[in-house]
C-alpha cells in the first residue's frame, strides 16, 4: 500500500512511503519522463529507509528531504540533502 504522497512543485518526481514487507517498504521515488510518464518506483535504500520511514517532504527551497523514521528505537523527523534524490535519478532526465 502506498501512502503519503509528495510531488515535486515542478512534477519532476514524486516521493512516498510504501508499506510492505521489510525489503520493499520504506520510502520510494519515481520521476517523470520526457513524455509525462512516470518511471518505475526505486527504493530510496537503507540510508534513508533503516528503522522504517515515511511521510517524505520536501522544502520549499527543495534543498532537504524530511521523513519520519523509527531509527534509534524512537519515531522522530529526519533530514537529508535531497542530493540523494539526484543520485537515483535514471539518465537523460
């Protein structure tokens, strides 16, 4: 079940929290193509994804990625650079 959903302000991608079993939950990105059309979700990994997270967010300057994240045995908000979003981003987008 997907849940929690975040799109880019410019549509270029778009972030959510995806429940499952361990090795496909956590929080996934998809973006979108030349044509309009979204490529298949990518795990953001276990950087992000370890202890379990969701509710992506992104801010208004689109510097950072908050989410929750139960890390550390308590549920509480972190932040990223969304530099990792770059990362997973296919070539020629």
């Amino acid at each position: 079940m997907e849940t929690a959903p975040f799109i880019a302000p410019d549509q270029s991608y778009l972030l959510f929290s995806r429940e499952g079993p361990p090795a496909k939950s956590g929080l996934h990105i998809s973006y979108r193509n030349q044509e309009g059309k979204w490529t298949p979700p990518q795990n953001l990994g276990e950087e992000i994804n370890a202890g379990g997270a969701g509710t992506p967010y992104v801010s208004p300057d689109g510097e950072y990625l908050f989410f929750h994240s139960g890390r550390n045995g308590n549920y509480d908000i972190y932040w990223v650079s969304t530099r990792i979003l770059k990362k997973l981003e296919p070539s020629g987008f």
